[in-house]
C-alpha cells in the first residue's frame, strides 16, 4: 500500500500569467488576501512555512522531506500540456527533480488537459466554470507525442513511479478525453502510446482515468485504462453552498464500491483534506453564485477527521486486494482551493499527523 500526494506546479511566476496578471504575479496573492466570506469561514489559509516558490530545490525538498517523513510515498506532480506546449515546468524541473532528494523520491505525473485561468480572481458570475479555451484539445497523434514527450524525459528515471511493473500516467479530464476523440480513437491512442513506450524499452504503461463521468465510466476498461481514481472527491458539486466535512467524506467513501462495478477496473482512492476555492473568487458577499469557484465550501474540516476519512481508505484498499494499490491524498500544496498537506498556521503539522496516524492504525490492525 502507497500512499501518493497530488502537487500542484503553480506557484512560480509565468510569462503567460504575468502578461494576464501583472510581473510576477502567482496565487500566493490570492491565498493571503482571501479573508472570510461568512461566520466561521476558516480564511486565509496561512501556510507555516511560508510562501515559497516551487522552483527553488531548497524549499521544495524541505516540503518533500516532511511529508516523506509522516508517511506520503510517492508525488504526481499535475503537467499541463497544449500540443506540445508546457506551462509550469520549472516546478518540476528545476524544484523537485532538481534536487537530491526529488531525484530519488517516488513521482509520477498527471496530464492536467486544462490550461490556467487567464482571470483570477474570476469576477463573472455568469460565466461558464470551465471555459472552452481553457480545454485541451487532444488527438490520438498529439497524445501519442505527449507520451513520447513523457518516455524521453520521465519514464526512463528510476525513481518514476510505477504499479506492479508499469508506469503511472493518470488523466486529469479522462471524460473531456474520451468525449473528444470517442470511444475508437481514444482506445486507438493508448495502444499507440503504449507500443511506443514498449519500444523505447521502457516497459508498460498504468492508464488511469480521473474523474470519469456517469457517461463514460461504463467504457473506460474498452478504451484501455488500467484504473479509475479522482483528483478531489469531497463535496457534493451541485449540492448546498456550505457542506460539511464529515458528512461528505462517509457519502463519497460509500460510493467508491460503485466506481469500481460501474467500471470494471480498480478504483483507488482519493481523499482531501477540505475545499474551500475562495481565493479564486471575487467577493460577492451573501450573494455567493452556486458554482466554482465560490462554491461549495466545505467547512468542519480537521485532521481527526480526515485521519477517519484515509482509515476508511485503507481498509477500502485492503479489502479489495489489488496487488498493488494507491491510495491518493489531495493534495501536497493545492492552497488556493482549500486541500493541502503542508503545515499550516491553524492546525500546524496537523494533516502529515493524520497520514502518520492513520498508516500506524491499519499497521496495528493488519
């Protein structure tokens, strides 16, 4: 049993958000000066060791270190990527495998098929949450190049992370994917991207699909994926403005039983630590709009629960005896949504005590 933490790359400067934003603008501005929007808000999120900027070796190792040391095995660093172009790179590169520690460390990536936000914090109400521009159009020769892209500079590190033999890609939007090329081509490009891996003599490929809608899941064994998972699976989307921790953890956690019949794979899974994507909203006050990103907000989040939450995981795991099993922790540092492990001012080390925590019960009970 693994247990591997989502990072998010977005916290360095950009060419494309300082011509959007300003020079040298990241979310950290956000993050800070998101104050409360209703009574018991639990804002700004304050991290306790600081801002930091996710290409600096130094930083980024001594954020690895801890959460290694509470019991986080591997990182899926999230790679976003437009026909070629890369965004948010250097966190990656020049951050986590730039230094000792991330060179030896466990990672693996997810094709995140968005590109950033241009407008933040996002101020039209009336907007669609997801703009078409900011979709990523795929194809099965462009997914193919990605892989390649991938094999060259990735696959082939020893400390790329795989299950039971086979590298781990995930898709971040495995639903826009599948929609856009259809069942055919999409099941066309991962036996394409594997046989170019195989080549390369890097071995096989573990496709996972995250997030796969109602209307896609009954397909994703047809079109090659390995396994189902989720990048956040906590608060009901559409549901109430305010929801509460513990209550949307124990629905979500009956329903990982149907993920994995409805696709006839095996679902691994995914467990936050709160939502709360504030920051990225203007503040309309009372008038919140029922959609990302002022809402939901999910609120009652504590470790002693999320603790709960990733038991409930491992038992989940262990009882479904996939030979070897992920479970996912959303996430290492997704601050400006409100899900992170790293320490933070309200309850310092808190959530890397429950991941600690929660390995050491199963440990005993197993």
């Amino acid at each position: 049993m693994r247990l591997a933490a989502y990072v998010y790359p977005g916290w360095h400067p950009i060419p494309e958000r300082d011509e959007s934003f300003h020079e040298g603008f990241t979310e950290w501005e956000l993050v800070r000066e998101c104050g409360p929007r209703f009574g018991g808000h639990a804002q700004p999120k304050v991290p306790l060791l600081g801002e930091y900027d996710d290409r600096d070796p130094v930083e980024v190792a001594r954020r690895v270190e801890v959460a290694r040391a509470h019991g986080v095995d591997a990182f899926v660093y999230g790679f976003f990527w437009c026909r070629g172009k890369r965004v948010f790179q250097d966190a990656l590169d020049l951050g986590f495998l730039g230094s000792e520690l991330g060179r030896e460390t466990p990672f693996a990536l997810m094709w995140a098929n968005r590109m950033p936000r241009r407008v933040l914090p996002v101020r039209r109400r009336d907007a669609p949450v997801i703009e078409g521009t900011r979709r990523v159009r795929s194809d099965r020769e462009d997914f193919v190049a990605l892989i390649a892209y991938l094999a060259e500079r990735y696959f082939g590190r020893e400390n790329y992370l795989r299950v039971e033999g086979k590298l781990y890609f995930s898709i971040f939007d495995s639903t826009f994917f599948m929609k856009e090329l259809g069942t055919d081509e999409a099941r066309g490009a991962l036996a394409d991207a594997r046989e170019h891996v195989r080549k390369a003599g890097l071995g096989e490929v573990h496709f996972a699909a995250i997030d796969p809608s109602r209307h896609v899941i009954g397909d994703v064994a047809k079109v090659g994926f390995d396994s189902v998972t989720h990048y956040v699976l906590l608060p009901e989307w559409r549901g109430e403005l305010t929801q509460d921790y513990t209550i949307c953890a124990r629905r979500r956690a009956g329903e990982w039983p149907g993920y994995a019949e409805q696709s006839g794979l095996p679902y691994f899974p995914s467990i936050a630590t709160g939502w709360d994507a504030s920051p990225r909203a203007a503040d309309f006050g009372a008038e919140r709009p029922r959609k990302y990103p002022w809402s939901p907000v999910v609120v009652g989040e504590h470790p002693r629960e999320f603790q709960r939450a990733l038991r409930d995981a491992l038992s989940f795991s262990d009882e479904n005896a996939h030979p070897d099993p992920l479970v996912f922790l959303a996430s290492l540092n997704e601050w400006s949504e409100g899900h992170y492990l790293e320490p933070d001012e309200r309850f310092g080390y808190g959530w890397l005590e429950a991941v600690r925590a929660a390995r050491a019960a199963r440990n005993q009970s197993g």
